[in-house]
C-alpha cells in the first residue's frame, strides 16, 4: 500500500515531463502544445527507503520489496475547464481518484516553451486551477444537494449529515475557500471523505525551476513557497529537466551527477517525503530470511488495521503484534539479539504503530 497522487497544472508547464522522469517510462507524451495529455497515465515508482536496505543486509534477506506510490499524469488544466474547456471535465473527473494533487507550477523562463496565457506566474497559474477546482465543486454540490432532498423530507440519517456537510463545503466555496479549509468533526470524517470533492484533497505544489535553480529556487519559487505557507499546503523545488536526465543514468552516475549539481537527493525523493508529510503518512516493516518489506499507513494507526494492510486475516484474526524499533533492530543487529536484549514488545490491539517498527503479526485463522 502506497498513495495515489495526481499530478495536475496548465498546459506546458513540465508536468508530463516530470511524470516521465519520475516513473522511469515514456508513457506520457511531453510535447509543446496544450492537451496533449488526453488519457490519465499511471505509474508506480518504488518508495525509496535507505532504512530498508539495512534491514535486508542485516537479516539476509533474499528479496526487498519497497512500499510504491502512484503517479496519475492528468491532462494540462485551462481557464474554463469547470465548464468543460480544453476536454476539462474529463480531466476533473480524473482527480476525483486521487489522495492528493502535486500541482506542477511553471518556476522557469523560457522563450522556446510557449505558455497558455502568454507569461509566466505561477501564483496566478495556481490561482486559475483552484478556481477551476471550485466552480466544479460547487456545481457538484448544489446538484447533490438536490438529489437528496426527497430523503432529507423522509428523515435519512445519512441524508442529514451528507446535506450537512455539503453545505458546510458550499458556504467555504461561496466565501472563495477551498473545501479542505472546513473544519470536521472525528464523526463525520468518512462521510466527508466520501465526498470526494476536489478542493477537499491535500495539495503539493510542485515548482519546476530551471537546472540552475534546482538547489536553491528561484524568485517564483519562493513566491509559490509563501503562498503554500498561508494556505498551509506543501511545496517542493524541483528541475524537470534534471529529474529527466537522472532517468537515464544508473545510480552511481546519478548520484555524482547530483553532487555537481549541489544537490543531496533526487527530485523524486524529495516530492515522495513532502507527500508524506502532507498526508501524515509513515512506514514499518516486517523482515525475514524470505524477504524484507516496506508498509505504508497514516500516522496513528492501531496495530490491527496495520496488520490489516498485510491481509485482512490478519486484521480479523489479530492476537498481538511483536515489535522492534527499528534502532533497536540495527543497534542489536538482528531480531533474535534484539529479543535477547529485551528490545522486542507484546504489544495488543490499542499499539499505535510507529514509524520505522519492525513488526510480526501473530493472528487466529
């Protein structure tokens, strides 16, 4: 289990580049005029966890899975897509699909890539598809909201708080908030999920900057970062040309060619951790002579439903969790010194998992 990210902005502003490097294929057709997009294309990187391989080294495992996540290329967005401008409505379908939406943001000056609107200002770029974002929203809700209003007069629970909360979603659109700005209830948290509005999903902005800005940013990169902080979203600087380049070579070479270029980690890296702090996602694993394996979940997730991700027999059938932090597991070298130094834990049903756990799942059939 990973998470799906949707990777969205206007046309020609390095998105499906980004989605090729990113994903190590050529799926996604980067060309120079708009829609160029028309099918979502998806692909699945591996997570990268340093963490991991450790684990495997010291436990002899024959096989390493890493825990993967999942780009959804979504065609280039225009002024107007809530009413169906340049194929929009197909497009917004799209990011109903998703947990969260790296909006790609052109950070670069290039007289040789023409931009829709004829400039470059990625504030105002970003500004166009929120609004885009919440035109479809409000169109959405005022439709929903009509179709619920014969089990509304009928007294349908479940009516009730989906009108609730739909006009709750309506109020912040009309007052020009997106929906995530609402505050709800722990209640009313899967219903709201259930909504699947778009303005209700996290959002990291993605600033494609020029190579020689890829360390440090750029005067539109930080003017993109100070518009994430009062919103209080995410952003990440990077080059969609050097992420490109990074493509082709192998990991050693990589590696140098980042050096050089005065950066610590790839692209890709950096959005994946930037997305898991922006969905308050964290990993544990569970390590064998078979295999050594990575596992995604929200933060605050009781060991069941952790177990659960495995297999839901697990989940059913959950006795106890033996745990290993992964400290321990490397100080001690190993689960069996680890055991032997009274650093693993019997740990019930209430254990809320921990980033980094090295887990065994003991459960009933």
């Amino acid at each position: 289990m990973g998470f799906k990210m949707g990777i969205v902005g206007m046309p020609n502003v390095g998105k499906s580049t980004l989605f090729n490097a990113l994903t190590r294929t050529a799926a996604a057709q980067a060309a120079n005029f708009p829609f160029c997009t028309i099918e979502p294309n998806v692909g699945e990187v591996a997570v990268p966890d340093p963490r991991l391989d450790k684990l495997a080294g010291i436990a002899g495992s024959k096989q390493t899975i890493p825990t993967r996540m999942t780009f959804v290329d979504i065609a280039g967005l225009v002024k107007g897509a809530s009413r169906g401008e340049g194929l929009g409505n197909q497009f917004l379908a799209n990011i109903r699909e998703v947990d969260a939406i790296a909006h790609v943001l052109r950070c670069f000056e290039d007289g040789d890539v023409t931009h829709v609107d004829g400039r470059v200002d990625p504030v105002a770029d970003a500004e166009v598809i929120e609004t885009e974002l919440m035109l479809a929203d409000l169109d959405s809700i005022e439709k929903r909201r009509a179709g619920l209003v014969r089990k509304l007069k009928g007294g349908d629970k479940e009516a009730v708080q989906a009108d609730r909360l739909l006009s709750l979603a309506q109020t912040a659109l009309e007052e020009g908030r997106p929906a995530r700005t609402v505050e709800v209830d722990d209640d009313d948290a899967k219903a709201w999920r259930m909504l699947q509005l778009l303005t209700a999903k996290p959002v990291l902005y993605v600033c494609n900057v020029d190579e020689g800005s890829a360390a440090q940013g750029n005067a539109h990169s930080q003017a993109v970062a100070a518009m994430a902080e009062a919103q209080g979203a995410g952003s990440v600087v990077i080059s969609a040309q050097i992420e490109e380049e990074i493509a082709q070579l192998s990991p050693e070479e990589a590696e140098m060619f980042l050096s050089e270029m005065g950066l610590e980690e790839a692209g890709l890296d950096r959005l994946i951790k930037a997305g898991y702090t922006l969905l308050h996602l964290q990993t544990y694993f569970t390590v064998g002579p078979k295999e050594a394996r990575a596992w995604t979940i929200p933060e605050g997730t009781p060991a069941p439903r952790a177990a659960g991700v495995i297999h839901g027999d697990f989940e059913k059938g959950f006795i106890r969790a033996e745990t290993i932090a992964y400290d321990d597991f490397i100080a001690c070298g190993g689960e069996t010194p680890a055991k032997e130094a009274g650093k693993m834990r019997a740990e019930g049903k209430g254990y809320i998992v921990r980033d980094g756990d090295v887990l065994h799942f003991l459960f009933n059939t």
